[in-house]
C-alpha cells in the first residue's frame, strides 16, 4: 500500500523535484537531454512537472542548473536498491 500516491508527480528514480521551490524559471527543461521535465502554463503558478519519470538517466544536469535547489538528486546505493526489489517480491 502506497501511502503517498501523489509522488509520481514529484520523483523520478534519481531526483526529487520541490514545487514550493521551484520560481519557474524553465532552465532545467531546457537542459534535459531526455525531455523528463516539463513546463506548466504560467497561468499555472509556471511551475516544472515532471513528464516521463521512466526516461530519467540520472545525469545530474537538471539538479545543476537550478539555482532555487528545488531539484534533489536521490542516491540509492545497488546495494539497498536490490534489495528493495527483493523485499517487493516477497
């Protein structure tokens, strides 16, 4: 049972992305080599969402070029990750 749903709309398997920070600047969209990002109206407060989580490669460009910090890289060690995956098959 997921007791945060609503995350999809914020994580990738390598960043975490902070609406609250975010001023809309756009310059991690531009960046993106994989179109992961992308940028809302700006009727819509002109903040990033994320597009397609499945095509984040974790190359750290977006988490880069924010100045707002509102891009976290999430590092998960190989060794926890497998056995996430164990623990979800179980």
């Amino acid at each position: 049972m997921n007791l945060f749903p609503f995350l999809h709309l914020r994580e990738t398997k390598y960043i975490h992305l902070w609406h609250r920070k975010c001023q809309g600047c756009w310059k991690c969209v531009e960046i993106c080599p994989k179109d992961v990002l992308a940028g809302r109206g700006r009727l819509n407060h002109g903040h990033v969402r994320i597009k397609d989580r499945d095509a984040c490669n974790g190359c750290k460009k977006c988490v880069r070029v924010c100045v707002n910090n509102a891009i976290e890289y999430i590092y998960v060690p190989r060794s926890r990750q497998h056995a996430a995956e164990k623990e979800i098959e179980s």
